[in-house]
C-alpha cells in the first residue's frame, strides 16, 4: 500500500471541489457535454436530508489528487448489500503513483467492514489502460451484461409524464 496517499471524506464546503473532479472526469471521458450537475444539486444529494451518495479524495501530502464517489447498491442473489463504483479519477499528473490502487483497497475495505458482498463498477470499453489495471487486480469484466439507461424525455415518458 502506498504510505504517501491517504483518503479523507468529503465534507459539505467540498461539493466545489467534487464538482471539479466530476468534470475532470467528464473531460477525460469526452463526455463534459453531458455534465449538468451543479454545486446546489451535489450538496443535496451528498449532504441533505437523504444522502444518495459518498465521496471520498486521495490525497498526496493533503492535496488532493483522485475521488471516489459511491454507493450501496444491493444483490438479490447474494441476499446483501453492495458498493457501487460510480466515478474515480485520479489527475493525470498523479498517475502511475499507486492512487488509483490506493483508492479501491480503501473501497474494498469499506465494503467488507458495511457486509458488502460485492464492489462493482462499469469502465468505457475503449478505456484499455483502465481495463488492464482492473483485470490486474482481479476485477472480472462482465462482458455479457449491457447497461440500460433511461434518462430525460425518456424517463419522463417511461414515468407518464409526458
């Protein structure tokens, strides 16, 4: 485990900065377009009355370098919760130092302590860099499964808004 990186949690005057973590991932992905979040939409689903979500930064000397954001999420097949993986990034200047490891033995560990069955999480398929670091840690890439997203016009149909 790599001693120069820790992990904190977000707090409340950090939605800022997780807003920038979100579009530096959404750059990388070459989906910024997409990114309609906002600091007041975050600090609700992060910090309101029902949190939806965690956050977590890596950090290299108390700066930090990387996030997480996640979730539980639950398996019927296993009868228990799980952690979901929705975002993590680590800036490109950080890379190559043991963030990203650093970041999903945290995870990992968390899962266990909360009696999680699972940790998963979805990866771009042209991400090759990204496939070959998981598969390396022994993540098994469900290659049968496709992600169904309804979202928008879509959703509001799907819910007889329309």
């Amino acid at each position: 485990m790599n001693r120069s990186v820790s992990v904190r949690a977000a707090a409340e005057d950090d939605v800022a900065l997780v807003l920038s973590f979100i579009r530096e991932l959404a750059e990388f992905e070459h989906l910024a377009h997409e990114v309609v979040a906002t600091e007041s939409r975050l600090r609700q689903a992060l910090f309101g009355a029902r949190p939806f979500a965690e956050v977590v930064f890596a950090c290299i000397e108390g700066e930090p370098v990387g996030f997480a954001l996640y979730f539980h999420s639950f398996s019927t097949f296993l009868g228990r919760p799980g952690l979901y993986l929705e975002d993590l990034f680590v800036r490109p200047a950080a890379r190559g130092r043991g963030v990203g490891r650093y970041l999903l033995n945290w995870l990992a560990r968390v899962a266990l302590e909360r009696g999680c069955g699972r940790l998963e999480w979805a990866v771009l398929d042209w991400n090759e860099a990204a496939i070959g670091f998981y598969r390396k840690l022994g993540a098994e890439l469900k290659e049968e499964w496709k992600t169904c997203r309804v979202a928008g016009a879509a959703l509001e149909a799907l819910a007889g808004r329309d």
